[in-house]
C-alpha cells in the first residue's frame, strides 16, 4: 500500500532515532520515542473507526505531535489526509470538504481520543481512487480555498532534495513559523522528521509576537529559518529594537513574497554569517526556482532575482508582452516539478491550471502559476507581478504589489493592502487599506503625497481606509482582497 510505505519511511527514522528531541514546543520537549507512542495508540484508534477503506478524511491544522502522529497513521490504514486551517468558517470548510470527498472530518476530544466530528461524505467519496496522500488548501485571497492534491512520489521527492539542498541531517534544527496545512511546512516539519532532525515549532496564536519569536530563535539556535517577510521584520523590528543577531543561522530561505531593499539589509543583519536563497514556488508545485547568495551580496542587489529552476524542474514563459533588449522571454511563468500536485479537487480547475506542453519532445504536465517574469539572458528569472494583480489605470500598467510595497515602505505604516475597484471613468481604481502604527497622524492626503514621491502617478491609490487596525487576512495570512473590496464597494466608508 502506497501510503504505508510513506508512514513506514517515517517510522523507521524514528525508531533509529528514537531517544532524540524531535520537537520543541511551548509546552516541552517532544522525543522520537514520544511520537511513536502517540502514533502506535492512534493506529489502533483509526483501526476501530468506521471509515470505508482509502477514503479521505480532513483535520485541523493543529500544530502540535498529536496531529502528526494521527496523520501518519490515518497513511498507515491507507487515509489520504487533508489539512485545513483551524480559522476556515465552517461554510467555507463545508465547500472545501464536498470538492476533495471527504468522507469524514476527525478531531481529538480532551482525552486524545479520535472522535468523528463531522460525517461529511463528499461527493465521490465511495469511489476516491486518486493516489494523492496529503491535500493542502491556497490561500483563498479570492474566494473559496482549493483543495490541493499531493501523491506519495511528490512528498518523496521534495524531502529527498530538500535534505540535499538544505543540508538538514539528525544534527540539524529547523525553526518552524508556518502553519501545518501550508506547504512551507514540508521544509519545516515533514522534512527534519524524515532524518531525526529537530523542529522548533512556533506557536502560530503568538506568530505576531516578535519578542516571543525572538526568544525562540536565541534559545534552541536553529540552523535553518524560512518564512515570509512578515516572519523576518517580526525578528527585526521586536521591542523597537533592530539590535538581534543569530549568527548561528546557516540557512535563510526567503519566500512568499517580494522582499525590499530594506528587508533584505535586515535580514543581512541579523543572519550575518546564513546563506540566503530566495525560493520561488507554489503550495501547488512546491519550490521550483532559487536563488542563492550571501549576506554581502543580498544587500547590494538593486532587484533580487527569484532564481533559475532547480534540477529536473521544467519551466516555459509564455509570452504576454514584447520582451526588452536583454530579455529571452517576458510573461507567465508554467513550471513542472518533481513535486507538483496531481491538481484540485475541483476538476474544472484543474483543468483550468494544469496543462499539457511539450519541450524538447517530451509531453509533460505544466501548472499555470499566474505569476508574470522575465528571464533574462544569463537565466535568471525575475518576478514582475500576478497576472491577476496587473490592472490598467486609465489605460497605464500598474502592478498592485508596488503599490503596496511602496505605502508600506513608510516608516508610520505597519502594513497595506491595495484592491483594485471597476471605475466607469478610468476603467479602474485603486484602493489601499493601511494599518497604521499606533498613535500615528497619517491621513490619506499625508500618503498620497507619499506616494508621489514613489510610484506613477497613475499608480497612487484613490481611496484609503487608515487605521492601527490589523488587515483582514485569509487563513494562510494573505490580505484577503474580496472582504477588502466589499468594504469599499458595500460600506461606501471610503474616503477619497
């Protein structure tokens, strides 16, 4: 069975491993030999459970050993598994689990037991012959989250090349910062797990703690540290103070997003002595490009590329735009990896994302990232924007995230969101919710002003909604652009 030779690969390492830390949590120190405890009991749990043979079944993404014993041996009796986030509404979850056929969603009551909390018996679920083992969801910044499927070769293959890239053997120790159900999770957890390396398991209810973050950090050293910029300025601003260094730190891995200038003296100055790679991937391929570098050399890139493909990874650039002088190709980015996903649980979107190109003679499956590049002559690929986040004001290009990057460059602004908004004048507008830190006087002329001095003009924001108040975030901590919008176009609170 496919699935329990996936949990039989972890349960050997640990049995080798078995008097080692697996896990540091908040709540004490998790040993190999704990989590095959905990694993051997669940397997008799699941054993007595009435579920019929390889049907799928969703968890919380709760982060702790208990759900990581229980999703290795839901794989060991042959249940593919899906992750969902602890703060997913319960329509939304309804929607997710009908589209993968979940047959039933599983919780641990207060005494460890697997109780059956929802029968939910998804479309399709008597048939569910798809060799996927593992469903993560996106982010679902524009509507529902997609379900998405990875099979056993797919997890195999990214552990096997993560070990190699990262160096990450039973002596290493790996900070963890995102949630179970993200696929930065496979480099965090899955992967250190897979030698008997150790996981420093942040607790994501503090993930906005930067002194709590910090003091992780300085107290178990990990050698590797991944995140998004979110993570890195929590380290670097903690306190007001910008005095935190782990030279410890050997590898930096950059993603999710663009990173500054700014950021990335930040990063150089708290990780002097890390190597740095800014790794460019999707939950639904996983990582596909990287870029490696040093401190020195992280500081003095004007714009830092996202890399060229890693081995046995395929990538085409379809054209969208004419390319400049020393461009190859300007477009959407299509990859195909060793780790990519078998698709949605929707087919219809699937068929949407994942399709067939040949290169080289050779047919393979190639995921539409929506994500506009150019590469360059040399190879190396740069990331321009979504293609979902281009938009034209009154007939000019404008790549939303600069907006964003810019109004979050001003040192009063904690975090900005931009949405844009059909305009019957300019065909569209832009709209920016700011957070603001506390006690700052910003208004939207003050930023509009600011703007000025940083974006076209055709670029700055129309309408700002200011306030200390956190961005409305999906589950994955994207801002959530559709709530975001409907506040503009249903409130009428904008302020012009």
């Amino acid at each position: 069975m496919v699935y329990e030779t996936l949990s039989q690969g972890f349960l050997e390492q640990f049995e080798k491993t078995k008097d080692k830390i697996a896990l540091f949590t908040d709540h004490g120190d998790v040993r190999y030999l704990d989590l095959l405890e905990i694993y051997r009991g669940f397997c008799h749990q699941v054993e007595d459970l009435p579920l019929p043979s390889g049907s799928r079944v969703a968890l919380y993404a709760e982060k702790n050993a208990q759900t990581i014993a229980l999703i290795l041996a839901l794989w060991h009796h042959g249940h593919p598994v899906m992750v969902v986030p602890t703060a997913l509404g319960d329509k939304a979850c309804d929607k997710v689990f009908e589209d993968a056929a979940i047959f039933a969603q599983l919780g641990l009551n207060t005494n460890g037991t697997i109780e059956i909390l929802k029968e939910v018996r998804g479309k399709g679920f008597t048939k569910c012959t798809s060799s996927c083992a593992l469903i993560l969801t996106t982010s679902g910044s524009t509507g529902v989250p997609k379900g998405v499927m990875l099979p056993v070769r797919a997890l195999t293959n990214f552990f096997n090349w993560a070990r190699q890239q990262f160096s990450v053997t039973a002596d290493t120790t790996v900070f963890s910062y995102a949630p179970l159900n993200f696929d930065l999770a496979l480099l965090e957890i899955w992967t250190p797990l897979s030698v008997g390396a150790r996981s420093v398991l942040a607790d994501p209810v503090k993930g906005a703690d930067g002194a709590y973050l910090r003091s992780l950090v300085s107290t178990y050293q990990p050698d590797l540290i991944e995140g998004v910029p979110l993570l890195y300025r929590l380290l670097a601003e903690a306190d007001g103070s910008s005095a935190f260094k782990a030279p410890f730190v050997k590898n930096v891995i950059m993603t999710g997003e663009k990173f500054s200038k700014e950021q990335r003296h930040q990063l150089a100055h708290m990780f002097p002595e890390a190597i740095f790679r800014n790794v460019y991937g999707a939950t639904e391929t996983n990582n596909s490009l990287v870029f490696s570098c040093n401190a020195e050399e992280l500081t003095d890139l004007e714009v830092m590329p996202v890399g060229m493909p890693l081995p046995n990874v395929k990538v085409l650039v379809e054209p969208t735009d004419e390319p400049e002088a020393d461009d190859v190709a300007r477009g959407e980015l299509l990859v195909s990896t060793p780790f990519q996903a078998t698709g949605y649980t929707d087919p219809v979107k699937t068929e949407d994302a994942f399709i067939t190109r040949t290169v080289e003679g050779v047919a393979s499956t190639f995921y539409k990232t929506g994500d506009l590049v150019n590469m360059k002559q040399n190879g190396l690929i740069y990331l321009e924007g979504r293609s979902d986040f281009i938009v034209k004001v009154r007939g000019v290009r404008t790549n939303i995230v600069d907006v964003e990057i810019a109004l979050a460059s001003h040192p009063d602004v904690e975090a900005a969101a931009v949405i844009p908004l059909p305009d019957t004048a300019a065909g569209t507008k832009l709209a920016a919710v700011v957070q603001v830190s506390p006690g700052a006087k910003l208004n939207s002329l003050s930023l509009r002003s600011f703007c000025a001095d940083h974006i076209p003009r055709s670029a700055i924001p129309s309408f700002y909604k200011i306030s200390s108040d956190p961005i409305a975030r999906t589950s994955t901590g994207k801002p959530d652009r559709k709530s975001l919008a409907g506040f503009f176009l249903e409130t009428g609170e904008a302020t012009s």
